[in-house]
C-alpha cells in the first residue's frame, strides 16, 4: 500500500478505535469545559476588556485541551507493544507520523469548535475583524501545536516522567506560534491591527517544524 | 532457540527483526539486506501480542494486511482459520483469552506469507494439544520452503519438527546441532548429547 | 594535565583579571547611567558566549545524528550546559542592570525575550537528557536540540514584529551604538576573556562528559564479554 494509503488505514483504525472507547474525548470534552468556566472565574473582566484578553485566554485553553490530547497519542502503540509490529513492517515511518498529527489534529479542532462558543457566550464576545480570519488563524495554530506535539509525545515515550515531559519540551518551542495566535486572534477581535505578518509566520512555522518533524521522526520511532 | 531466562534469545530476535540496533556488528537477512530492506520477506511475532484490543479479530488482520499493501480479505480469513480461530467471531481481542491472542499474533506475522519468520514463544498459553498442532503447522510451512527460527522454552514440542537447535546462555551462543531426534531438555544438557 | 592546557588556563586568569581591571577602572563612566553601566561588560560577552555554544551544540547534534558519534554527543551536552550557564548571566545581570537605570526589573522586548526563550529551550534539552532512559538519551536530545535552534530565528522574528505592533521600554537600545572608543577597548578585553573562559568549561565538561560516555561503552563491553565462562 502506499504512503497515503497507509496513512488513511492508520487513521481510521484510531478514529475507530477512539469512538469505540470513548476515552480521550469525554474527559477532553469535559476538561475543555471546565478550563473555560475556571478562566472565567479567574479573569471576569467588562465586556470592553474582555476582547483585548480573549485571544491569549482562549489560546492558553486551548493549548491545555492540546496536551490532554497530545498525551495518549502513543498510548495505545505501546500496549501489547504493538508499535513493534508496524515498526517490522515495509510501511513507511512517516505514514504513521501523518495519521497520528492528522488524528489530533482533528481532535484539537473539534475541542475548538466547542469550546469557541462557551467563550463568546461567557465572554460577551464579538468580532471587529473578519471571522474567516479567526478560523485560518485557529487551523494554522493547531497545526503548529499539534505536529510538533505529536512529535515530542514521540519523544517523551522513551523517557520517565512522560506527561509532564511532553508539555516542558513542546512549550518554549511553541513560543512564537502562541504569540502569532494570540496576538492575531487579539488584533481581529479588536480591529485594531492586520493579522496578516502573524498568518505568514504561522504559515512559515508549520512548514518548517511540518519538515524537520519528518526528516527526523524515523529516527525517533526506531530508537529503542 | 533455548536457553534460560535472561540468555538473550529475544534480544537476539528483536536484533534480527531490525527493532534493535547491535552494538557490535550487523545483521544481513535473506542475503538481501537489514530488516528494513527485506521487511516484507520478513515476519516477526513478539513476546507481547502486537495487536489491537479494541478492535476483532479480522479488524486487526485487516490493518497489518494493509501495511504490507494486502488489500484481500481472504488472507486474513485464511489465517484466521489456519491458527484454529473463527474469522466471523466480532469480538474484541482485549477479551480473547490468552490462547486466542497468541494464535491471533502468530496469524498476523505470517499473515503476508513471509519467507522468513521470527518467532517469540508462539506457544505460552496455548494448550497442549494445540501447541502441537502448531508445531505440527510450523513443520509444513517449513516444508515449503521457509524459514524459520522459533524461540521457546518448551523444547519438546520442537523435537520432531525441527531441523536445528541453538542453545543460549548469557548472550552468547553455546552450541548448534542439527539434529531431529536428540532429547534435550530446555538449559541443562542431562541426558542429551552436546 | 597536558602543560598546554595549564597554560592556557593560566593565561585565561591572568587575561579575566586584565579584562574585570579595565571593566571596572580603566573604562571611563557613562555619563548617564554611571557606574552601573559596567555591567555592560559582562552582560554582553556573556550573550556572545552563550550564542557560540549553542550554535556548537547545534553542530555537534547535526553530526551525532549524522555519524552517530558519541563524541559529538559529548560536545552537544558540555556546550548546552556551558551556554544555559552564561545564559543564565545574561539573564541575572539584564535586570540588575535595567533596575537603577530604566526603573523596571524586565521587559518583554526582542532581545531579552529571545533570550528568555532561549534559556528555556536548552534547559528543557538539559532536563529531557536527564530523563530519557536507554541507551537513545543521545539521539533522542540531537533530535530536540535540532528543533531549539530552528526556532530561535522565528522566536526573535515574531518578538520583533509584536514589539513593533505593541511598543514597550527596550533596554540598552543601543549600547554598541556610538560607543565611546576607550569603552571598545575594555569590552574587546572582555569578550575575549570570557571566550576563553567558555572554551575551558566547555572542554573540561567534554572531556567529563567523553569518560562517562567511556565508562558506560566499558560496562556494555563487560556485559557482552562476561557470558562466556
């Protein structure tokens, strides 16, 4: 089978598996909400306020809800040491990278499409700027979080401490993707700026992490 | 293969399967190449399952069929079948017992018809009787021209089928015999020839 | 010790004291910030160290994954280790600095941030060295140590263009601008002085961390060796 198709099959056997079990998505789901209502106890601000600190709130949720998901990437490879079996196999390496980032990818983007909401509601939200433009900002930015944590959650198998390693690696690389988030969810909700430098170097981010994530993830997968 | 626990027999598996690198050394497999370059010609079945709880039977043989470019739901079924498991049973194998898992594992390394197998006790936790059916199965798939090297403690059961036997202690190989009828019994050479 | 590396030891002292007497006496004070401003010559050639070593640990972690040579390992670690140190100065000697002549402790401006953000991504290098176990610890931190220094071009790419978007205080603008020529001359001193000092540490940590690579090589040899009796 080909690249793609390996990667298709590995994605829809996760996609499988997860509505079978279930597990990670109801305690996501619940986590997201909950992350929204404590911020909202936490940072109570006037509706005026509340547009120039959404964008950073509302990122720092979400890159929670991203770690919950990031974590139990690789879980179910490692039970019954299943990874073994794909790692013997002629299918390539990067396959199975791409069905795992395109998996969490989608997750992520689910939890955001439900949590967005409770925050305009809590928040009082309303957009000066252009809507669309959120939305490619949130696809860029997840994609960002999310290749390069499915990368790290790689890592972080073969070393102790595994949760808490994933998150202490993948945020200070993270640094300028949450800024140009932040600060680009800020400026559309504000109208006050263009987040157009913020959607180039988001878009100059991903691509490079994307390519350095898999020139090296063989490495990381057969290192044992 | 035999040897006591800790004789470095799965290590030595592993090695050739291409899942660990030597630290001394290499391995050429097939005359062709490392195990990555041979991974189709290749199966390997570990000492752990290597499968999908959540998912049956057929759901996983159809998953690894597809990694080696199978598409055919029939290779799958015969495996199935070949080990002694119903192909239609839609349960989940994280409720398989023990025996079924380890035949479900066995399918799914021999699964793409390899020339070369590398077994990890294919037969804890199976019963006596198909244990050696087994065996008895592993003979015929030799007989057509594969190979295969089997790691196991119960040494008996390979008694009549195998052409070799390679004796482990502390990571080093202690001996080779080719023989079919020589009596050994697993890390102590009482009443057997060396 | 070889008698080259005493020497150079030596003449590594012998040129800090030259250099902290021409910081401290011989510079002539800033006629604005006084004598606080001698912090300068630490503050600097401390980011230039740093800068070096992690550049170093880039290479050296190119080269590991490359030719998987554990001596390319040993260097990755003694330069990350070495530059999160004077890093770490950078960081400490920025706001005492920035206190008594700015009036803040800190300020999210391009330079320190990336700073902030560098120091951070090698001391999570630093931290998952500690805790991969198996013999991958080496590649496995090459691996991260590729993606820390990729990044930290973007890291002061987006800082700038936020701090041109949201202006704040930026400290020691411009200190290399304009600066008096005896002032050159005492921080020249001090640049290569603690260039030197950096080679030192970076190579007794290689050396160290070369034996211990040893040590670990010798335990597997044995292992391998003691199953035949």
């Amino acid at each position: 089978m080909s690249a793609v198709g390996v990667t298709k099959s590995t994605l829809l056997k996760d996609l499988r598996m997860e509505w079978r079990s279930k597990d990670a998505i109801n305690s996501m789901l619940f986590f997201s909400l909950l992350v929204v209502v404590i911020f909202s106890f936490a940072f109570n601000p006037t509706a005026e306020q509340s547009r120039l600190i959404a964008g950073g709130l509302i990122w720092v949720a979400f890159l929670f809800a991203a770690v919950v998901a990031l974590n139990q990437t690789w879980a179910r490879e490692l039970r019954n040491q299943v990874l073994d079996a794909y790692r013997v196999s002629p299918a390539p390496p990067n396959a199975l990278f791409l069905a795992k980032v395109l998996g969490n990818f989608l997750f992520v983007v689910v939890l955001e499409a439900l949590m967005a909401p409770l925050f305009v509601v809590f928040y009082q939200l309303r957009s000066v700027g252009p809507v669309w433009q959120l939305v490619v900002i949130a696809l860029l930015g997840t994609w960002a979080l999310v290749v390069n944590g499915t990368f790290f959650a790689a890592l972080s198998i073969r070393t102790r401490s595994r949760e808490i390693m994933l998150p202490l690696i993948l945020f200070p690389i993270s640094i300028p993707a949450l800024l140009a988030m932040v600060d680009a969810t800020t400026s559309i909700l504000t109208g006050e700026s263009s987040p157009d430098f913020w959607i180039k170097l988001l878009l100059v981010y991903d691509v490079i992490f994307t390519a350095v994530c898999l020139l090296l993830f063989e490495s990381v997968l057969n290192a044992e | 293969m035999v040897g006591d626990n800790g004789a470095g027999k799965s290590t030595l598996l592993r090695v050739v399967a291409g899942l660990m690198q030597p630290s001394q050394g290499s391995v050429t497999l097939l005359g062709a190449g490392t195990a990555r370059e041979v991974a189709h010609r290749i199966g390997y079945m570990g000492h752990a399952p290597l499968l999908y709880d959540e998912l049956d039977g057929m759901e996983n043989l159809r998953y690894f069929a597809g990694l080696y470019g199978l598409q055919d739901d029939g290779i799958g079924r015969d495996a199935m079948r070949t080990v002694g498991l119903d192909p239609d049973l839609e349960r989940r194998v994280g409720q398989y017992s023990q025996g079924m898992r380890q035949r479900l594992s066995l399918a799914r390394a021999v699964l793409h018809n390899p020339e070369l197998m590398l077994l990890d006790e294919p037969f804890s936790n199976v019963d006596v009787h198909s244990a050696r059916d087994m065996a008895a199965v592993l003979g015929r798939v030799r007989d057509r021209g594969k190979t295969i090297f089997v790691v196991t403690h119960q040494s008996a059961l390979m008694e009549q089928v195998a052409d070799e036997f390679v004796h482990m202690a502390e990571g080093k190989i202690v001996s080779r015999e080719r023989v079919r009828q020589v009596q050994m019994s697993a890390g102590s050479g009482a009443g057997g020839e060396r | 010790m070889k008698p080259l590396s005493i020497a150079f030891i030596v003449f590594t002292l012998a040129l800090l004291g030259f250099s902290t007497y021409q910081a401290l006496f011989v510079a002539p004070t800033e006629q604005t910030m006084g004598d606080v401003q001698r912090i300068f010559y630490y503050h600097v050639p401390s980011a230039w160290v740093a800068g070096v070593c992690f550049f170093v640990n880039f290479l050296a972690s190119v080269a590991y994954i490359l030719k998987r040579n554990s001596d390319a390992d040993a260097l990755a670690a003694a330069s990350a280790e070495v530059g999160v140190v004077f890093c770490t100065i950078v960081l400490i000697t920025g706001p005492i600095w920035a206190r008594p002549v700015w009036g803040i402790w800190w300020t999210w401006d391009a330079r320190l941030t990336t700073t902030l953000v560098l120091w951070l991504i090698y001391v999570s290098y630093l931290i998952l060295r500690h805790f991969a176990t198996g013999s991958q610890t080496k590649l496995l931190a090459a691996v991260l140590a590729i993606f820390g220094f990729v990044d930290v071009p973007i890291v002061y790419m987006s800082i700038r263009w936020f701090r041109t978007q949201h202006p704040s205080p930026v400290m020691g603008g411009g200190e290399n601008s304009g600066l008096d020529p005896a002032m050159l001359h005492a921080f020249l001193w001090n640049l290569l002085a603690f260039t030197c000092v950096g080679i030192i540490l970076v190579v007794a940590r290689y050396r160290l961390q070369q034996m211990e690579n040893e040590v670990e090589a010798e335990h597997a040899r044995l292992a391998l060796a003691g199953g035949a009796r």
